[in-house]
C-alpha cells in the first residue's frame, strides 16, 4: 500500500507569466539602471539615482520650462524640401524627411515662438535631437534667425535651448550658410542691447556649437551634456592622444571658460526667472556679462 498519492499541482494564477507592455520600462544612460518609466517623467527625465539628464524632445522641454499654456508656436510655414535632391546607401533625403515628420509636415529639429516664464515674456527656441539627430538645416536656421529678429522687433529677451549632432548635410552648403545667418542676426540683436541666453543640452556639436549655441551673453549647460564641435572620438584619433577625463562634458567646459553655469533641469526655470528679472531691472545688458558676436569664450 502506498503512503503517498500522486497529486498535481495547480500553479496559482499569480505566478503565471505575464507580458510587460513596450515602454514601462526605461534605461538610465548614466547608471545603467532600468527604471519605471513614469518615475523618470515625473522627475523631468532625471535619473533620480545617478542624476543624468535623459535626452527630450522639443515639446516636453517647452513644458518644463514655461508658464503653463503660455507657448505660442511661430513659423510653422517654414517646411522642409529636398533642394539637392540628395540619396546615400541609406535612401533619399525626402523619404527621410516624411518618416522624421510622422505625417506633420510642420515638424522639424527646432520649435519656435513666443512664450513666458515666470510671467515674464520671452522669446523661445528649441530643438529636438529626435529629428534626424537635431541637425541644422535650411528650415532650422530660417526658424532660429525669425525668432532672433522677432525678439530684437518686439523688445525681448531670447533663449534658445540647443541640442545637435551639427549642420544636415544632406542639404549641403545651404545648410552650413546657416551659421552665418543665425550669427548675423544674434549680432543685431547685441546692438540692439537685447539679452541671449543659450542653454546647451546633450548633445550640442557641430555646426550649432561653432555658431548660435555659444554666442549667449550667459550659456547655461545641463550637467555632464556633451558640447564641443568634433566628437571626442574624433579628436583622439586625429591626435593620437589620450584625452583628459571629462573632455567636452559640461563640467570640464565650465572649468575652461565656455560654460558660465551648470543648471540642472529642474531648477532650470526658476535659473531663468532669476536671469530675465536682472536683465529686466537692469535695462541694458551689464559689464562684463555679454560677448561679442564671433567670440567662443572669454
């Protein structure tokens, strides 16, 4: 006889295998950590571990840092083309182009207009890495100079929130004419006495570092944000040199000069209140504040 019968066991329906929907969960580019996705949208894409700074786009970066319903979009009208005609290996420039747009032909690496900030008007600019890696292109640098002007026309401040790879070369000279052009009208808005402030986020190389993004009368940088003109890598391999430890990162560009402050993203705005207030009772743009357009650093 038997002491023992064989029994099934029935596995509780907890313990059966459930599929986690695409998107719960998120890496930490910093610390390697996988985080509840949530958690990090309510710390403004801040690692709340390590402290690093996720990558947004235009729009969610426009949230952060203005008065609630204040954003008031301009020159949507200015739309891309395909002016070269331009295919790789890869495909063509326009094909490109739709995909990045997503059905929103007004879409582009940069988002512009009229915004406040702390009840103070501004004008407001900035640009979004998720399209085609925030490259500048004609659209880019057409919007980033009307919202210069807009702000030397209407008497306010303007800050601009950078964020590239460098200039769209699928475009060709008309994309690197935008350096000049961006630069010409941030000069007329120096004569004009109005404030520039330029915050740089991860990455700003290229094109937009060698033009716009460095010619602020203050330049704020997120904390460990990747700001230089040629990658790291690069460099290392022209010079055949070992670089120094944090080469490029913002901390190290502030300990050479080109960085006046590193700013974390959730006390950005209340940084720039305080900048606007100072620029708004000082009337003038103060002594040794300002740079002269052209300048990199001081």
């Amino acid at each position: 006889m038997s002491w023992f019968r064989k029994q099934t066991v029935q596995r509780p329906s907890a313990f059966k295998r459930r599929e986690t929907p695409d998107g719960v969960w998120i890496k930490c580019p910093g610390c390697g950590e996988i985080l509840f996705r949530r958690e990090v949208e309510r710390a403004l894409w801040v690692c709340r571990g390590c402290g690093a700074h996720f990558r947004i786009g235009a729009r969610d970066y426009i949230r952060i840092l203005v008065d609630p319903e204040s954003f008031r979009e301009s020159f949507t009208e200015v739309q891309s083309a395909d002016p070269l005609h331009f295919r790789d290996a890869r495909g063509k420039y326009s094909e490109k182009l739709k995909r990045a747009q997503a059905g929103d032909p007004g879409r582009e690496a940069v988002v512009a207009g009229r915004a406040r900030i702390e009840t103070l008007p501004l004008a407001l600019a900035v640009m979004d890495f998720s399209f085609l890696g925030g490259s500048m292109g004609s659209v880019v640098g057409e919007r980033v100079a009307r919202c210069t002007a807009l702000a030397r026309r209407e008497g306010l401040p303007l800050v601009i929130v950078s964020s590239s790879g460098g200039a769209r070369m699928h475009e060709g000279i008309l994309s690197l004419m935008q350096m000049a052009k961006t630069c010409a009208e941030l000069g007329r808005l120096h004569e004009a006495g109005l404030p520039f402030i330029s915050i740089l986020a991860d990455p700003t190389t290229g094109g937009v570092s060698a033009s716009y993004a460095m010619l602020g009368d203050v330049i704020v940088a997120e904390p460990n944000a990747l700001i230089g003109f040629a990658g790291p890598r690069v460099i290392r391999e022209t010079i055949g040199q070992e670089l120094p430890a944090g080469f490029q990162r913002a901390e190290f560009m502030q300990a050479h000069g080109f960085v006046d402050r590193i700013v974390a993203r959730d006390q950005m705005r209340a940084f720039l209140g305080q900048l606007l207030r100072f620029f708004r009772d000082a009337g003038r743009r103060p002594a040794g504040v300002g740079r002269e357009p052209g300048r990199t650093g001081r």
